[in-house]
C-alpha cells in the first residue's frame, strides 16, 4: 500500500481512483463498512481505492486545544486500511490555510486535480470545506460536475453498548473513558489499542514480583479509566497475555497517570526503549488503595490470575471462530 503525506507526495502520473475521504480514527466498524465499499467499488471499476485523512485532527486547527482523544496512530489507521484491501493513504497536513478551502475549490484541489476520482465513497453525514459547509449532496451535484460518482454508504447501529447509537468515533472514546474496553471492543471489532515507547518508572513492580513495561504513550492517546485490565502485550512480533494497570498508583501516592503492562509468567523480559502496544480485552477491578502492602501483593496475585482466566477464554473463543469460518469457507467451495 501507497502512503503519501500531503498533495505534492501524489505520483504524477497517477489515474482515476475511487476515494473516500473522512478522519477515520479507529477504523471501527462504521468506517470498515465505508472502506470496503470503497474497495469493493474501486476493484469493479478496475481503478485504485484511496483514503483521504488529516493530520492534525481538524478540530484542534479550528477550535485549538480541543483535539479529541485518538482511538489509533496514524500508522495503525493505515496498517488497518491496508488490511481492508486499501491501495493508497494520503494524511493532508491539515493548516489553517487548508482549513479555509471552500467545498468547491476541495473538489477541486483534491478529488479532480489530484486523485482523478472517478468515485466518492462517504457516511451519510460526511461534511467537508470551510466551516465544514460541504454536504454529500454538494458532493453529488460537484459528481456532476466533474465526471465522479457519489455513493453514500449508512452506518452500522451499535448493540447494548451503545444503547442503538450510529457506530462512531465520539462513542467509542466515550467508552474507553469510561473504562468499558469491551464495549469499545464491539464498535472497534478489535480490542482498543495503545501504544508508546517503555520507559523507566519507579520499578516498584520489579521489587514486588511483578515487573511492568511502563508505556509512555503517545500524545492525545485514548486510555482507558484507570484500573486493572486483562489484555496483551506486543513487543518484538509477540502478543504476550497480560496484566494492565492504568493510574496514578495510590498505593504509593503516585499523581502521574500510567500505563503499565505486566507480560504474564514472563521472565527476564527487557524491553526499555522499545515501542510496544498494549490491547485492552477487559476491565478487571478499579484503582484502589489498600491497608498494607501485604494486601496489595495478595490483590496483585489474585488480579493475574483472572486476567490469565480472561485472555485464555478469549483466545479459545477466537480459536474457536477461526475453525468454524473455516469449516464455512470449506462447505462454500465444495458446493460451489
């Protein structure tokens, strides 16, 4: 997959695309739909899919000091993008200046000189532009205009999670605010992920028994409320089950906010200065602050045991899913 950062990355000779534009934090399952009807379109039509995003998030250039809390990277949007059959990714600096392009010079400078849409894949409340004043329906009548079609793709309603909500971004942070990974986990069809460089904290973990990777994420990172979670920890191509603690560990009257991962039963892991990511599968207990430190330490054992409990559970059920899609695909090709 093609990544291009900013119009003047675009091949010169590029041809006609189908594109869809949006800023896509997350790529949950809302914005899975969008793209791979995107893709989905751009294969009929023997042409490229591309996905327009910005960076930075365009609220903090509009409303500074507002930038909401991102659901994934960059990159991990892209590396999710590509997984969906995307062929091209193009993160537009997103200044004050292109803040101020009306919808119709966009089009313009991006869909018709740049990308040569031949089609325009969104939500149905897609806007874009100056003052976000471009609809889908002046996308449409913009088709007509310069030769692309526009097709307009509804998105998912969320189950109990959500409480019948569109799939969305702003929910999905909600949740993860909140401390309800797995609620997150639904709309995302992923475990919510964090990721950072481990750096050297207090090591008190070490001398209890327990050593974490203490994860300096990165900025405007979504993390979950604080308290213990079940989950993995990928470091050098691994996914390691483990124990989650976010907070500002009470116990020793810590203020900072952490994250720190605890690879389970594993020894002599050493992985300061490496970037890892921690995934979120499910909230344990909440951040407390304990009599004695003997307490803690049998809390600590108790904590490990379950999130042991909950990945392994998970993993089989994954496993589980995987054999039962195979067995599908398997009595769809015989019949076929």
């Amino acid at each position: 997959m093609q990544r291009w950062r900013g119009l003047e990355d675009i091949p010169h000779d590029w041809g006609r695309s189908v594109v869809t534009i949006g800023s896509y934090d997350g790529v949950h399952r809302g914005h899975q739909l969008i793209i791979r009807h995107a893709v989905d379109r751009a294969r009929a039509l023997g042409v490229p899919a591309v996905v327009v995003t910005f960076d930075p998030h365009p609220s903090e250039v509009v409303r500074p000091g507002s930038h909401p809390p991102l659901l994934a990277p960059h990159h991990r949007r892209a590396e999710l993008m590509a997984e969906l059959g995307v062929d091209a990714v193009l993160v537009l600096p997103f200044t004050t200046e292109f803040s101020k392009l009306s919808p119709a010079e966009f089009v313009v400078k991006v869909l018709v000189d740049k990308l040569h849409a031949k089609a325009v894949v969104e939500g149905p409340n897609f806007r874009f532009g100056h003052k976000a004043a471009g609809t889908v329906q002046f996308l449409a009548e913009q088709g007509k205009v310069y030769d692309f079609e526009v097709e307009v793709v509804d998105l998912y309603v969320s189950g109990d999670a959500g409480g019948g909500e569109p799939f969305s971004s702003t929910l999905t942070r909600r949740l993860v605010a909140e401390g309800d990974v797995e609620g997150a986990a639904e709309i995302l069809g992923r475990p919510h992920r964090v990721e950072g460089v481990v750096v050297r904290g207090a090591q008190r973990g070490r001398d209890l028994g327990f050593p974490t990777a203490n994860v300096e994420t990165l900025p405007h990172t979504a993390i979950p409320a604080d308290g213990v979670y079940a989950g993995w920890l990928h470091a050098q191509g691994e996914a390691m089950p483990a124990a989650i603690s976010v907070g500002t560990n009470p116990q020793f009257d810590g203020t900072e906010r952490t994250v720190e991962a605890y690879a389970i039963d594993r020894v002599g892991l050493d992985l300061y200065g490496l970037h890892v990511a921690v995934d979120f599968l499910a909230f344990v207990r909440g951040q407390a602050k304990f009599d004695t430190l003997d307490d803690l330490l049998e809390q600590m054992g108790r904590d490990v045991e379950r999130c042991k409990e909950l990945v392994a559970a998970a993993e089989q059920n994954a496993q589980k899913a995987a054999e039962q899609a195979g067995q599908q695909s398997a009595e769809q090709h015989r019949d076929a």
